[in-house]
C-alpha cells in the first residue's frame, strides 16, 4: 500500500486506540469515581476550589451551570482584552512588538475564548510572550467550558427526573487539572525534544547558507502546540500556524498533532457510553460521525493526492499530487487528511494553506465547519450533534406512531423551538455574513479590492470559507482574504461570539429542561436510538438541515470553481 | 351508522363543497394559522405584483406568460391546500351531520313542569324545542328526541341508527345502563328522560364544532411540528434571500420568480399543506369507528397508549361463566345431583343460573313442586336455592357453603375443597351445592374466552402497550383467565377504586394509560386515565369523565382507538420525512437553472438534464403542487400502522417515505420538464 496513505490509517487506528480507554477514564474523572490520578490531583483541584470559594459538591441546574459560565467568559473576555491592547508595554516582550488595536483584540480576544482561534494576525509580530501565554490560557479554558458542558449534558441525559445536575466548577477544574493539562505535557516534552522551541527568549539571529542573515522568531512555543491540537482550539504560535517548521517540524510531530486533533472529541463519545452505559448509543453515534467524516475524508485524500486540474492540463506530472500550499514533509495524502480533521473537529490548526486545496477539497472543508458536528469541537462538538439527535428523534419518532421521545423524555413545542433556533443559527450566521460581503464588493469592487485576493468563484469561496470557520468556531483561513481590517475583525467577531455561546446554550437548556421531565419507560413500541437506522436517520437530518441549507452558496464558489477548470 | 357511510374518499358534493371553501380559506387571518403555506400566499401576492409590473413594461424578470405560468402554479398549490384541509373538514362534517340528522326534528312528549313539580300533562313540541333539564316521555315506537338519561322505567331501545348494531338493548333507570341516545327508538316499555345537553351542546354537536375548525385547537404534538417546519421554512428564506448578494456577486441576474419559486420548492408545503387535514381526518376516522373524540388531543394521547385496562367481562371474555361440569360428591348419585342442581336453579335469572339448565339437559317441564320456596342470592348468604318438600337445596361460593355446613355440624369434605381448589386454578369459578347442610356436589362454570383475542393481544404487546384485565374474579382465576388470553397483568377482585390506584401507579411511573368504562363509579378512573373511552350506554358521569365515547359500547374498541392514534402520528412523520427529502431533488433542479446562464460550467450539475432553466423551475414548481392532492389520499386514510416493532417501522418508513422522498421527485420533476418542454 501507498505509504501515504498507510500513514493515513495509522493515524486514525492510532485515534481510536487512545480515545477508547481515555473516553472511559474521563468517565470516571466526570462521574466522581476512582482513578489512578487521585493522589495526584486532588490537592490540586482543591487550590482551585479554594481560590474560587467554590463548593464542587453543590449541585446546580441548568441555569446556573450556564450562569457560571457566562460570568466566567465574561471576565476572561475582559482580562483578555486589557492583556492583548497592553501588550507593548506588559513584561515578557523580548521583540518589542506592539499592542492590538481595539478591533483586532476584539477578535482575538472572543477568537480565544470561544475555542474558535481564528488569527487575523501573525503571532510573530503581533504578540508579546505575555499575550502568546494568555490566550494559551484561553486555549485550556475554553475547551475545558466546552468539556464541561458536555458533561452537563451527559448526566442530564443520564438522570429520570431531577434539575440537580453536578457542578460546573467540578466539571471545569477537572477538564482542565485531570485531562487537558496532563496530555497536553505530554505531546509538549514530545514536541520539545523533536525541535520545537520551549524558551522565553527572544528572535535568535542566523546566518543562512547564503550568508544571509535571518531573524528567526521562536518563544513557548512546544507548549502552546500540545494544546492548540488537544483542545481542537487551533490557534498558531506563528503565522503559518503547523505548517511553519518551528511549529511542527517533521513527520513524527504532525503524527503525534493529528492524533491530538481528533483525540478528545473521539473519547467523548465514549464518554458518554460510559457515564450513561449506553454503549451501543455512543458506537451508533460514533458511526454517524465516521461516516460523515469518511465521506469528506476519502475524496478529499482523492482529490489533493490527484494533484491540479489546472496544472494537470498544462502537461505537467504530479506525482506527489496538488503540493501548492504544501508542506514536502507532510506530503498531499498526510495534508488532506488534515484538512478533514482540523475542519470536522472545530480545531482550525493548519499544515497547509487552505486557500490553495483543489476547489472540491476546499468545499468539503468547508461542508465538515457546515455540518460542525462530525466529532465537532471538545465538549461543544457534541452538544450540535445532540441538537440533530433532537430534530432526528422527532421527525423518526412520529414515523413510529408515538409522540417523539428520546431516553424516556416527551420532546414537545419548547424543545424544537429551541432546536429549531439553534439549527437555523448556522446557515443565518455564515450566509447572512458571506450575503453582506459579497453585497459590498460586488457593489463597490474597487473600494474593496483588498479583500479578495482572487476575484470570482475562488474569492466568493475565500468569504464564505471566512464565516463559516468563524460560525463553527474553527478558526482556519481561506489564506487569501485581507481579513485584518474592522469589517471582518468586528464581524467575525460577532458571528464568533453568537456561534458559540448560543449553540452552548441552547443543548444545555434542551437537556436540563429534559432532565426535570417525567420519565417514561421503555417499551417495545418506543423508539430505539441505539440502532443502525436512528443512526441513519440522524445521518439523513444532517445532510438535509446542515449540508443543503449551503448548496446554492456551494455552488456559486468550490462547485463553479472546480468545474470551470475541468 | 357504518351501513349509511360511504367509503369513497372523495364524494362528489363533498367535492363540490371543499372546492368553494378551498377559496374562502384564502383568508389572510386563516391562513396566518399555517407559517408555511402562509408564505407561499406572500409568494403568490408578490408574484402577482410582479406579473403587473411585467405588464407594465419592466424587460429584467422574463416573459409575462412565463410569470403569470408560475403565478398561477403557486395559487393553485395554496389552493390544493386548502382543499385538503376542506375535503377533510367537509367528510368529517358528513360523517357527524349524518348522525345528526336522526335527531333532528323529532316530536318530544315534554312533560310539564309547574316550579319544581312534574304534572302529568304531555305537551308535543319539537326536539329542537327541549332545554337542559326537561323530562320526556317515550313509549313504544318513538324515536327519542335528545340525549338524556332515564329517571324512570325500563325500555328495550333499538340503537341500530347510531351503531348499526340490530340486536335491541336495554335501558333502565337508575343503573349504570340509564343513557339513552338522540334518533334511537323505543321498542317496548316506557321511560321518562331528562333531558342532560343543551341543544347544541351533545358530543356530537362538539364533535362537529372540532371538526369545523371553529373550535379546533392545535393539538401539542402538532404545535412542536408547525415549530419544526416554521424553523425549516426560515432556513429556507435565509438560504433564498442570501442568494441575491451572491447572485450580484457573481453577476448572475436571478428573477423574482426564479428565487420565490426556489423558495417555494424549498419549504416544506407538502406537509405544511396537509397538516391539518391529517389531524381532522384522524378525528374523522376515530368517527367512523363510531368513536366520538372530544378533543384531537385525545387522539394523538392514544398513540402513545402504554397501558390498557380492560375489563373481563365482554372484552377478554364473552359475556357470562357458562357451567361446563358436574362434580357430584363421593356417595351422591348423580342423577340425583344434577336434578337438585337444576332444582336450586329454577328460579335463577342469571345468565350462569340458565347455563346450568343447559348443561343439565333435563326436561324441566316434567318437575312436580310442591309449595316450592325460592330463595333469592343476598349478599349475606353468598348463595341461593330452593326449599321443596323438606328439602333445602343451596349453591354458592364454595366458603360459604362450607360456613353453612359447618354451622350444622356437617364437615365440609376435603375430596370438595381439592375439586373447589382444582376448578380454581383452571379458572373456573366452583360453585358448591349443598342438600339439607350436606355437600352433595361442585358445578364448575367456566369463562369463555373471546375466540381472536389472543391474537389482539399479541398485537398490543408488538406495539408496547401492556395489557391489564380487570376482574370482580379470585386472584386464583384471574391468573388463570390472564395467561390463557394473553394479558400481561390482571387486577383481581377489583373495587373501583383499585383501578384508579392502578391508574395512578402506573401514571406515577410515567406510563400514559387507556380505560373504558361506563358505571358512575367508572367516572373518577375515566377521568384519572389518559384517554377514558366511555361507553354510551353508559351514565352521564361517565360520558361527562371520559374523552371519548364509544357509541357500540364496544369494550374492544380502545384497540382500535390506540390504533387510529398511532396512525396520525405516523402519517405526519412520513409525511414531513417526504417532504423534506423531496428537497434534495429540487435543489438539484433549482439551483443549474438559477446560474446556467453566467456560470455554465454548473450545467454539470443539471443531472436531470432539463430542458432549459425556465423549464426546470416550472417543472419543481409543479411538482411541488400536484404532490400535495395525490398525497391527500394518504393524509385522509393514514399511514397503515403495522405493530412490528419500533425499529423496524421506522426502517419501514423511512425507507418508503424517506428514500421513496429522495427518488420520487427526480422522476417527477423530469417527467413533468419533459411535457412542459412541448411548450416553451
């Protein structure tokens, strides 16, 4: 077999073969239950608790689980914009660089918090160490709010009737203390011992070859990586994100950063298995996703692999494939499967620039953010697959002849609203902010130009590609668009800030207000939800709801692009 | 009822009458109650804006004829709509004003009342006349006017014209039989009735204000699927509206009829059009299973029925214990026993007590008594009989023989307690005789269990609904009776209100439980269940606390009831599975067309190869209007329910409606582009 692609598979059976036990440790972790970590970790957590005068053993309802962590959100946004406006003058900047303007820490600052790390800026020259080191803050703390809030959810499907559903500081403190921050030290010492810097030093200067001599930016960066990939935040140390060879410097890293990608958003599937001993219902779940997953996955790997159409008409052989925008370490096939992973997970890390994958690959990216629920992100990935359950059980549970159900709760008129509103909010989001775009440049082209460094298809998929990372909290660029400019710093933020705290909220309260419902017994006539054809009918909500909302849209950019080349 | 309805869908007057109140329902503030076929009336209003502004000169949205074409198709699909909803109302109307007729304008013999004070004077006046309260008199042959219960006498009543059932029953006041019926007739005796509705106020009166839609609420489940569809069609605006910037992006000129027939195509108007007519028709069906529904609520709570309590008696089996056998005892000559048998049962009206003659076979003609003393069942003594020439014959529950025996100083046989014992466990119910305090014997009477039953219950168990039988009978029995029918569950030597606490319990638990009643003291249960199906036979209280009323005073009637409910959920869920999947074909016919002018390298896409853009649009739109009335049919009549289990259904369905949905319209669309090709 293609090594390439054998390098594809090892990946994946790599994923799986962590996620399983580790989904069922964090079970235990979330259920209260004995591991192995205790002795460790307990007098940890408790400083937290302690810091925060919060009582882990409080039970909360789904209010207040939301409460705690708007508030939280709210002043880590504050915290966050002071820290990246001050940058110039705050400790730990060895390269002098400046403070955000106000607009562009407004971005980055909801960027980091809501897991999304979009950058419409290159670290390098826009970050102190300090600021680098804040929004690695964020990269833990956001994922561990969506790790949380997963885990709300779980219980709550897990619980007959009751609005007493754990404590979110609980859940939060132990995301971070027991499962991000341990495996995030692990890939760190690994990317720290194959070539990415760890220092708090400034620009080295270098000689080249040539006899050049070259400023080479480096700082904390091994850290930052380990949890850039394990929270599926996504956010680059430097510009080119994992691409730039300081960031992931060879094959071995970007094995070890693929896995981490998929990792956690895998695991939690299991996790629910675990907490709700389900584990039928967490396999049927998982088999939507991979299945999605594999049906972006495989023609996209076809696809890069192939190589340029363009390229290809003009005589020339591709043997490595499309390698434009490429990295030759990763090659196309280990890049392709990137594309898939970092689009489907929410996580938006980089190896290869996005805006130059054959236009077909480029859609199927932007369908994996479109549909965000393929895995999805930590925790949040979860949360937009349960809004599909719900719409899924609704429609299937009619077919069986009773009024809907899912695990012994009547769904009725509150719930879809609320998942209704939620399943609209993506295709408002993303279409409504590629409508206003494209509205302005094509009524005043020249004003701006700058937006649009390719006119035509590739530019419209340039803005929709924009809104659509930005919506599903991904954070990867279509690098073509001249995004740094108050337009899309302040609009993106905005779909950013709506795109993750609503599609929160929204699973949260369906579930809580679930939980406190009288619980119905399972009978033979109940709608099973552990079966391959619910699975199927789940499968069938999200192409119909997520995937076609977007065709037209599709059409107008990758689709028209690719046949127009071939 | 059932040989006066017709089963053809459409009749022709009530075509006619749809048709006319399929434009009236054009009503912006009625069809305000339908978000998405509300937006198809916008679409249409614009589209006729847009066909005048055509005609007034405007070159950039296409041909007029094209315009008014596509104007026209978008009317015509509120139009089907509306008549869906119409025929529907208009057969349920039918079905209820056929009923009604009976009742109209019969004579009533009103007693005159002075104050409080019934006279004995008879006034005639018109049925329409009698008020809540009223007393009337029926005699033999009348036609009773009104609804009402019997305060007086005995009547056997002919109710044929409302159950099509021939057989007379009886009515007699005071019981739990005292309902009598507006239309049915009086075949001997006489009773007095009070009057117990307002005029326009029966059930059935209800019934049709429901049905007309005066009084129709919508029911929660239909409330959460207008939500649902409400939320497909925003999506659809969004994707429709945001399609103007892209289209100026990419300098593609899109006409307004081209994004409102887009639109249209979109939202789901298949079932956005039939929604209400399913609701109505499972009403209606409910109706023609001589099941009169007080609300749609009630239907749709039947579907989701998880436990059934039936009474024994009629439902599980027939009617009365019959007497299978005759144990004499040890040293009792049987010809002897079975001659005191028949003896203690002369004067037993009972249907057991004539059973017993029957199965003695003995020509009773041929009995010579001298002064006979019957002596009736009391509920002291637990057992009746006869005194004749010095001797005392009793039979009775076999304890209370045994107490009469012994207080005699005559030992109850051990060999008889083993017989009693033995009949027991075989559910049947032993009946001890006695002779002068001695035992002489055991009957045996059996119950017969209804021949299909099984069967029924077998269903209900693949559907997920549990069974309970309700019995007056000993535990011993029940168990007996319960496993040989097939219930699941049994609730021996029932009190009323061992039901209710049953009801409770299981409610408690979070199951949604069905009972059928019709005694007064049904009414707390009937009210306590979640669908209270009251006979109507039955008392006023009870028809008062159920939320159906069974006209065939049917007990197995809450089946079909469980059934027809699960129907009209299914037949939305397939419905909107239809239509949503219908949508994958329609993006594939739309969307070439929009852009095959500016973008042609999309015409890959056209994979139906239509005939041209204008042709593709005309074809979805047209789809999507005559799917709606060729699905009428099946929104009227409903999905057929098939009890195989949860899963499979669902694979069922979702195969035929979901896949079936998906593949339907690419044949249709590309059928109707290659007629509609002919012309343009």
């Amino acid at each position: 077999m293609n090594t390439e692609i054998a390098g594809i598979f090892i990946m994946f059976i790599l994923v799986m073969a962590f996620a399983i036990p580790l989904g069922k440790y964090i079970g235990k972790v979330y259920s209260n239950e004995k591991t192995w970590a205790d002795g460790l970790f307990n007098p940890i957590d408790k400083i937290f608790y302690k810091l925060g005068g919060v009582n882990p053993l409080k039970e909360m309802n789904w209010k207040q689980h939301l409460l705690a962590l708007l508030t939280m959100n709210l002043v880590w946004f504050l915290f966050s914009m002071f820290v990246l406006m001050n940058m110039s003058w705050l400790p730990l900047n060895p390269d002098n660089n400046p403070s955000m303007s106000a607009d562009l820490a407004f971005n980055t600052t909801i960027s980091f918090i809501s897991n999304t790390n979009l950058q419409h800026y290159s670290g390098e020259t826009a970050m102190s160490y300090f600021g680098q080191l804040t929004v690695m803050l964020f990269q833990f703390i956001s994922a561990g709010c969506g790790m949380a809030m997963a885990a709300f959810v779980f219980f709550a499907m897990k619980e007959k009737t009751t609005d007493k559903l754990g404590n979110y500081y609980f859940f939060f403190i132990r995301s971070c203390t027991r499962i991000l921050l341990p495996l995030a030290l692990i890939a760190a010492i690994l990317f720290a011992f194959n070539g990415v810097p760890m220092t708090f030093k400034g620009k080295d200067t270098i000689t080249s070859l040539q006899g050049d001599t070259v400023q080479v930016s480096r700082g904390p960066v091994a850290g930052f990586v380990a949890i850039k990939q394990l929270g599926t935040n996504g956010g680059g140390f430097f510009g080119p994100n994992s691409a730039h060879p300081l960031e992931n410097p060879s094959y071995f890293t970007n094995i070890i950063q693929t896995i981490y990608i998929l990792l956690i958003p895998v695991a939690l599937i299991f996790t629910m298995g675990y907490i709700l001993k389900r584990r039928k219902l967490a396999w049927v779940i998982f088999g939507v996703m991979l299945t999605g997953f594999l049906l972006l996955l495989i023609p996209t790997i076809i696809n890069e692999m192939n190589g340029n159409m363009a390229i290809t008409k003009m005589g020339i052989t591709q043997p490595m494939g499309s390698m434009e925008g490429k990295e030759v370490r990763f090659g196309s096939g280990a890049s392709a499967y990137w594309v898939v992973n970092t689009t489907c997970t929410s996580n938006g890390s980089v190896n290869a620039m996005h805006d130059s994958l054959t236009p077909l690959s480029g859609m199927f990216a932007m369908l994996g953010m479109m549909v965000n629920s393929l895995f999805g992100g930590v925790g949040v990935g979860f949360l937009n697959f349960y809004i599909f359950i719900i719409l899924a059980v609704f429609i299937s549970g009619l077919m069986v002849g009773r009024t809907p159900e899912f695990l012994g709760k009547k769904i009725e008129a509150r719930e879809m609203k609320i998942a209704m509103i939620i399943a609209l909010l993506h295709p408002l989001l993303i279409l409504t902010g590629t409508a206003i775009s494209s509205y302005l440049y094509a009524h005043n082209p020249t004003a701006y130009a700058s937006w649009l460094s390719n006119p035509g298809y590739h530019g419209f998929s340039e803005m929709l590609y924009e809104y659509t990372s930005s919506s599903a909290n991904n954070g990867s660029g279509f690098g073509g668009l001249g995004n740094n400019v108050p337009f899309w710093n302040i609009s993106c933020g905005i779909v950013m800030l709506l795109a993750r705290y609503l599609p929160i909220i929204g699973p949260v309260a369906i579930a809580g207000i679930l939980a406190n419902k009288k619980y119905i017994p399972e009978s033979a006539g109940t709608l099973k939800t552990d079966t391959g054809t619910f699975g199927l009918m789940v499968f069938a909500v999200i192409v119909i709801v997520a995937a076609l909302s977007f065709f037209p849209a599709l059409a107008l950019g990758p689709i028209a692009e690719h046949f127009s080349i071939h | 009822m059932k040989q006066r309805t017709s089963n053809k869908l459409f009749q022709s007057e009530l075509v006619k009458e749809a048709l006319k109140d399929s434009f009236t329902k054009l009503n912006p503030a009625k069809m305000f109650r339908n978000p998405v076929m509300f937006t198809v009336w916008i679409g249409t209003l614009v589209m006729i804006g847009v066909c005048i502004w055509i005609a007034a000169g405007e070159q950039s949205q296409g041909n007029l004829t094209y315009n008014i074409i596509v104007t026209a198709v978008l009317f015509v699909t509120l139009l089907f709509a509306n008549f869906a909803e119409a025929i529907a109302e208009a057969r349920g109307k039918a079905q209820a004003n056929s009923l009604r007729k009976t009742r109209e304008e019969t004579p009533a013999k009103l007693l005159q009342q002075v104050g409080e004070v019934f006279m004995n004077e008879i006034k005639i006046i018109p049925s329409s006349y009698l008020k809540k309260g009223d007393v009337f008199i029926c005699e033999a042959g009348d036609i009773i006017p009104s609804d009402g219960e019997i305060i007086e006498g005995l009547a056997t009543i002919d109710e044929s014209a409302i159950t099509g059932e021939s057989a007379p029953v009886i009515r007699e006041a005071g019981g739990d039989k005292s309902s009598v019926t507006g239309g049915t007739k009086v075949l001997s005796d006489k009773i007095k009735v009070k009057v117990t509705t307002e005029q326009g106020e029966s059930f059935l009166d209800k019934m049709i204000a429901l049905v007309e839609g005066a009084s129709r609420q919508k029911t929660p489940n239909e409330i959460a699927l207008t939500i649902l569809l409400a939320g497909f069609t925003l999506v659809f605006i969004i994707v429709t509206v945001t399609l103007k910037p892209f289209g100026d992006y990419a300098q593609t000129p899109i006409t307004i009829a081209a994004f409102i027939s887009l639109f249209v195509c979109l939202i789901p108007t298949t079932i956005g059009g039939l929604l209400s007519a399913i609701g109505i028709a499972g009403m209606d069906r409910a109706l023609r299973a001589n099941v009169i529904t007080k609300s749609g609520k009630a239907v749709e709570t039947a579907g989701d029925i998880d436990v059934l309590l039936l009474d024994k008696t009629g439902t599980i089996t027939i009617g009365n214990r019959k007497a299978t056998n005759f144990y004499p005892a040890h040293g009792v000559n049987e010809a002897h026993f079975i001659k005191s048998v028949v003896l203690s049962s002369l004067a037993d009206e009972t249907p057991e007590g004539k059973s017993i003659i029957e199965l003695a076979a003995i020509d009773i003609n041929n009995f010579k008594l001298n002064r006979p003393k019957f002596i009736k069942f009391t509920a002291e003594t637990r057992s009746s009989g006869i005194d004749v020439d010095n001797t005392r014959i009793r039979k009775g529950a076999a304890d209370a023989i045994r107490q009469l025996c012994e207080k005699n100083g005559n030992a109850f046989p051990d060999e008889t307690g083993k017989i009693v014992k033995g009949i027991s466990s075989n559910g049947g119910t032993p009946l001890v005789v006695s002779e002068n305090e001695k035992v002489i014997g055991v009957i045996e009477l059996q119950d017969i269990i209804k021949p299909g039953i099984q069967e029924r219950f077998q269903r209900l168990r693949k559907m997920g609904i549990k069974t309970v039988m309700v019995t007056g009978d000993n535990p011993l029995t029940a168990k007996y009776i319960a496993e040989k029918a097939g219930v699941d569950d049994f609730i021996a030597e029932a009190k009323p209100e061992d039901k209710m606490n049953y009801i409770r319990k299981e409610q408690k638990e979070g199951r949604l439980v069905a009972m059928m009643g019709d005694g007064t003291n049904d009414a707390p249960a009937l009210a306590q269940a979640d669908v209270g199906v009251a006979m109507n036979s039955g008392t006023q209280a009870a028809k008062e606390a159920g939320n159906m009323v069974d006209l065939d005073n049917d007990p197995t009637k809450l089946i079909e009831v469980v059934e027809i409910g699960k129907q009209l959920l299914m037949t939305r869920g397939t419905l909107t599975t239809f239509s949503i999947a219908n949508d994958v074909a329609k993006y594939f016919a739309i969307v070439p067309a929009l852009f095959i002018t500016s973008i042609p390298a999309l015409q890959a896409l056209n994979i139906m190869k239509l005939h041209s853009p204008q042709s593709a649009i005309l074809s979805a739109v047209i789809f999507n209007a005559i799917i709606i009335p060729l699905l009428i049919p099946l929104a009227l009549k409903g999905v057929a329910y098939k009890p195989i289990g949860a899963s499979a259904l669902l694979r069922r369905n979702l195969f035929i409606y979901g896949v079936g949905g998906v593949i339907v319209p690419f044949i249709g669309i590309k059928l109707i582009d290659v007629l509609v090709a002919l012309f343009i």
